[in-house]
C-alpha cells in the first residue's frame, strides 16, 4: 500500500522558481520532468550500488550476473551477446567478464564446433549469488516504490517508457 506524504515543494521546485525570478521568458517547464527524473536517478543509483558493493560486486558485474541469468540454462552469452543484452555498454564486456571469472562466479568456455565462439556461463556459485542478489534488489526496489500506488506505478512505467521513446526520436531526429 503506498505511504501517505504531506506534500512539500522539492528541490526541483526551488530551482524552477529561481529561473522563473531570474529569466521569467524561459519556459522550465522541461525542469519539472527531467530534473526530477534526474535526482531520482541519483538516489535509486546510490542504494543500488551499495546494495551490490555490499554483495562484493561492481554495477557492472551485476548486470553481467543478471543477464546471463535471465538467459535461462545453461546460463551462458557471449560477449557480443551481453552487450547487446540491454543494460550492459559493450565498452568493457570483457573487463567485466574477466573480473567476475576471479571471482569464480562465472567461466568462459570455447564452443566445440567453433573454437572462435566463447560463451560466458554462470557457474553453481554465481547462480546462487545472483539469485539471492537480485530477490534482495527487488525487494529495495519494492521500498523505493512504496510512496506509489499499484496503479500510479504502472502509470508512471507507461509515461517512462514514453518518454524513453520520445528521447530516443529526439536522438534520431538530431543525428540527421
């Protein structure tokens, strides 16, 4: 059930009245999605990131772990794969994945019929670190939702992935 909160103005709403003193011709409207958007970024980053630290991992070694797990048995990708997988950059796939074979959460294993192919695979001790991991990071993710409603969340999933697109067209449309 969502938490009650006594609405108070933010940050965000400070800033917009400093420019609105400052330059009154400007339209900060942008400012009341983004920049709110921006510092919600911010704090979910930082309880994400000590969530995982506090599990011995990088972000980035987490989003290897997740997808490889979501990949379903036997668990495995390869490098290509991963970063195509949606959150992880390919810039330091192999980084990533060096680290995490240390650490004895995964292994890399050459494919039989294409000795060039090499996957990544969780191995027992790395399914069970992600598993664990990523029910605790749901469950923090649940906190951070609680101020919002079964239906205001999957409201504000439809207008973020709207606004996704949106970006994204204004991405393309400037690329051209």
């Amino acid at each position: 059930m969502a938490r009650k909160t006594t609405a108070q103005p933010d940050a965000v709403a400070s800033i917009i009245e400093d420019w609105r003193r400052e330059r009154p011709e400007l339209d900060t409207s942008p400012l009341e999605v983004l920049a709110r958007l921006h510092r919600t970024f911010l704090r979910y980053s930082a309880r994400l990131t000590a969530s995982v630290e506090a599990h011995g991992l990088s972000v980035a070694g987490f989003d290897v772990l997740t997808a490889l797990r979501r990949a379903g048995s036997p668990f495995r990708r390869t490098a290509g794969q991963l970063a195509d997988s949606g959150l992880i950059s390919s810039a330091g796939v192999t980084l990533r994945i060096d680290r995490l074979e240390k650490d004895g959460l995964i292994v890399r294993e050459r494919d039989a019929e294409d000795r060039r192919v090499v996957r990544s695979r969780l191995t027992e001790e790395g399914l069970a670190k992600i598993d664990a991991l990523f029910a605790e990071h749901l469950e923090n993710e649940r906190r951070m939702l609680a101020g919002l409603s079964p239906a205001e969340r999957r409201q504000l999933a439809r207008l973020l992935s709207k606004l996704e697109r949106s970006i994204t067209e204004a991405d393309a449309e400037d690329a051209r």
